[in-house]
C-alpha cells in the first residue's frame, strides 16, 4: 500500500477484469436498469455501462497500492475538453470479455492536515487494444495517514 505522500502524479497502475453473465445479471437486477436492449438476445452479452465503471472503480480500490488506505468516492469533475463530461464508451464489452484497466493518478492536492484529494483518470481497453472507455476526473478523498 502507498501512502498520500507516496503517490505520484503520472503514476500509473494496471488491473484486468471480466464479467460473467451471472454477474451482469445480478448487477442489473441490483442496478433496476430496464432497458430493452438488455432484453433482445442479439445485444444481451453487452454490459451495461455503468456496470463497467462501477467495477473500474472497484478494481481500483482493490490495487494493492491503494488498498488498505481509507479513500472515498468524492465525485467526478468534467473535462473541459469533453464540455465537462467526465466518462466517453468508445466500443462495447461484452460478458468474458477481458477488459485492461489502466489507472493513471492525474492530480494530488492536500485537503486539510489529515486528507488529501487524488484525481484518478481510468482507461479500460479490450484484448485487442481497442478503447471501451476512458473515464477522467475521478476524485478520491484520502486520509493521509491509513488505520493501522
């Protein structure tokens, strides 16, 4: 685990995740999305995109780098690039499809004595290469100083 003061702008870590067809289910059923392109057999492999950040965000917490710190989802700042958008899909993912997950912190400032804010930009990329999604602006609060 690192530290705050551990953590470098342009640091970058790497995760990989899949989703099985059960866990889609079970995530849309939690989620009560209800859209019909789940329904039709031709797009039901494709996971949700909101399934697929949520597990970004997840595989995030779970780095061995950044578990163990106490970090919270503070929000997602736009990029004013994007007319303040903060997440683009480029390409869809289906179930037991891999999916390369790079982390990449983009900022680090201190809050107060005792936190910190890092700015954590997620790109998840197919097997092949192809971009899924880039996710920018992820704010995370961490405490600067983990519980033993």
């Amino acid at each position: 685990m690192k530290k705050f003061a551990d953590l470098k702008v342009g640091e970058e870590f790497q995760s990989t995740c899949t989703f099985s067809k059960k866990e889609l289910e079970t995530y849309l059923s939690f989620s009560r999305i209800k859209n019909t392109i789940f329904d039709d057999d031709e797009y039901s492999t494709i996971v949700s995109g909101r399934a697929i950040i949520a597990r970004m965000e997840g595989e995030f917490t779970r780095l061995s780098q950044i578990y163990g710190n106490m970090i919270l989802l503070y929000g997602m700042d736009g990029d004013a690039s994007w007319e303040n958008r903060n997440t683009r899909f480029l390409k869809p993912l289906h179930i037991e499809e891999i999916l390369k997950i790079k982390f990449t912190i983009s900022d680090k400032k201190d809050i107060d004595e005792d936190f910190g804010m890092i700015t954590v930009d997620f790109e998840g990329k197919k097997e092949n290469g192809d971009v899924v999604v880039i996710s920018k602006k992820n704010l995370y609060r961490i405490k600067k100083e983990p519980p033993r």
